[in-house]
C-alpha cells in the first residue's frame, strides 16, 4: 500500500520563491510506486491551499488564486488536514515534506503545528529547528561545544542607533559581513569594508530581522557537508564554493550561474576530508538535529575548521549541493527523498511510543 505524503512548499519569508523551485524538483522526483502526494502551497500570507499538479507545474503559479484553502485541527488524530469551506479531509496523511525555508517554515514554528496535527515530518524538530535558525544562539552552542566561529557581536533594533562602527572595528577587523540573525539564503546578508557600506548594511540586515550578527572575516575555503540521520549519523564528502568575486549571497545562489562554481567532491587532503566530516556531525548533534541538515564551514590554510552556520532545511534545486553530495556518494535524489521520509516516520513512532503523562 502506498504511503501519501503532503509536499509543503511556498510560505511568508523571501525565499517563498526557492521553496516553491525545490517541492517542484522533489514532486518531479519522489517515487511514485511508494508514495501518492498532496501538494500544499503555503501563500505570502501564510495560508494553506491545496493545488493540483497541473497549476503548481504550470506558469505564473498564484498559490491563492489557483488553490483550495485549507485548514488544520490540532489533536485530531485523523483527518487533521481539510478543506476550509466544504470540511472534505485530505487523504489520511503518512508524513509532510516540508520544503519551506526561511522564518514560518524552518525555524520551530511549522514543525510545532504540525507536532500538534500529530503528522511525521521530514527534517529537524522544533528545537533542532529554532537554534539552527538564530545564527546568535547557533554559535553559543557551538562555542560551547569547543567547536571553532567567526568572532561576531549581536545588536538588536532598540540599539541600532548607538551602534558604533569603529568599535565594531576595531574588534573584529575588516571587512565584516552583517546578517539577519533569522534568515536563509543569505538574504539580508551584505559585506562592509568601510562605515558607509556598514551603515547600509546594518539597515538592510534590520529589514529582516530585529536582532542582527556582525561577524569578522575568515580567510579559507567554502565548504560544505551533509549529515543524514537521526540517532546514526551519515555524512557526505565535501562540497567547495569558489567565488569568482564577492561572497555567496541571494544571487550567486540563485539567479547568477555565472557568480559562483561548484566543486564535488571538493579537492582536499584525507586528513582535511576526516576532520570537515567529524566537525559537522558533531555540529548537528549540538543542534539536536534529525533528518537532515547542511553544515557550511571555512577551511583555513592551517587546516582549522570553522562552522559557519547549519542549514535544516537546504534547497532542493537542480543545482542545490545537499542532494548533489549525495548523488557523489551513491544515494540518487529519489532515494534521497525516500529516506528523508523514512527517518521521518521513524522518528513520529519513536516519539509516539513515549508516555507524555497527564
């Protein structure tokens, strides 16, 4: 009997785009001898709609114009999932892929619903979930976990105007990149080699956010690995971005195919390559990660490993490095898919057979 699987996708945050490019990728890819699938479209709003896959492969898709609303009943535990206003449920649903990245979708929150709903999920839980996401508190844990980072300060909008770049400078050296604490995509992120350029960037950065992360400049290699599993960890070679110029923001990753090259597997030594691996599961552990995530790191020339941030919930496009490392080690994208579901489910039996008490 086949499984039935709701593919999430869309959502509030600016990467409502990249979410909607990876679930057609996933949808085009899952297996279809195993798994039947409902698409939900989550619109710039925040509702639910349900598509068919005609308007959602389709151009100019308009998630609320071309959808069904949906709504959820928390607690239920079947038929948690049903259309607004005729009250028709979903097929019964044997886990969400949710492919949402960004604030609403990869932060707790989502996965705190549907925590509620009672539905298996693919990717980490509500905690693994938020911390990943708050790139201040990510590098607490990290820190406290003897693991190497940027040297960074946090400013939150009430002291924006008492922010002082020469103190910033004087201790954290040029250039500094400034970044929304929650955001993804490098959205919001910009670079600084004087005031000006950190002024703006400081504004930008608090269009997104209302706590930022200043963070000094390492002088290494982009490299990036992915971790799969939830107790037994499996993790890939390592993925390098090279910059032709500037750093790997919004536009390198999406839009310019010119800005930035990919290199699979990344032209490292054997004790480089055991060292990057090690340092990113045990990243994902001290996020209580399960699932999945991507853990993006710099490589000095002294062979020090640095964890730049994790990514819960990385992009699933043609040309996204997570199922691309896997494809390098033997894992095709469909099967990737297929036990991001697995894990999924294994984790929801591994919970629900826990006495939560009264």
């Amino acid at each position: 009997m086949k499984l039935h699987i709701a593919l999430m996708f869309g959502g509030k945050s600016p990467e409502h785009a990249v979410s909607v490019r990876s679930a057609r990728n996933i949808y085009q890819a899952i297996d279809r001898d195993r798994f039947d699938v409902s698409l939900i479209g989550v619109d710039l709003e925040g509702k639910w709609f349900r598509l068919e896959e005609g308007a959602f492969l389709g151009e100019g898709l308009n998630i609320a114009q071309m959808g069904t609303q949906l709504a959820a009943i928390p607690g239920a535990s079947s038929a948690q999932i049903i259309e607004l206003h005729t009250g028709k449920a979903l097929p019964q649903i044997s886990a969400v892929f949710s492919i949402i990245h960004g604030p609403f979708g990869e932060d707790g929150s989502l996965q705190g619903l549907l925590q509620h709903l009672n539905l298996p999920y693919v990717g980490p839980g509500v905690l693994g979930s938020a911390v990943a996401m708050d790139k201040d508190v990510s590098k607490r844990l990290l820190k406290e976990a003897g693991l190497l980072v940027a040297d960074y300060l946090v400013f939150h909008a009430y002291e924006a105007n008492a922010i002082d770049y020469f103190a910033v400078k004087n201790q954290l050296g040029l250039p500094l990149f400034i970044k929304p604490a929650n955001m993804g995509s490098s959205i919001g992120v910009c670079k600084a080699d004087n005031k000006e350029e950190f002024d703006e960037a400081v504004a930008e950065a608090f269009r997104y956010d209302h706590k930022i992360v200043v963070e000094s400049f390492i002088e290494g290699r982009e490299l990036e690995c992915a971790v799969l599993g939830n107790e037994i960890l499996d993790a890939t070679g390592i993925g390098e971005i090279v910059m032709e110029a500037g750093f790997y923001d919004y536009d390198s990753k999406y839009i310019s195919a010119d800005a930035a090259k990919l290199y699979i597997p990344a032209k490292i030594s054997d004790l480089a390559l055991h060292k990057l691996r090690i340092v990113a599961k045990q990243a994902y552990q001290v996020h209580a990660c399960e699932g999945l995530a991507r853990v993006d790191m710099f490589l000095t020339a002294e062979n020090d490993v640095y964890v730049n941030e994790l990514n819960t919930l990385p992009g699933f496009t043609s040309i996204s490095m997570y199922p691309k490392l896997w494809e390098v080690e033997g894992l095709s994208y469909s099967n990737l898919i297929t036990r991001l579901i697995e894990l999924a489910i294994e984790r929801h039996a591994r919970n629900s057979a826990l006495e939560l008490g009264m």
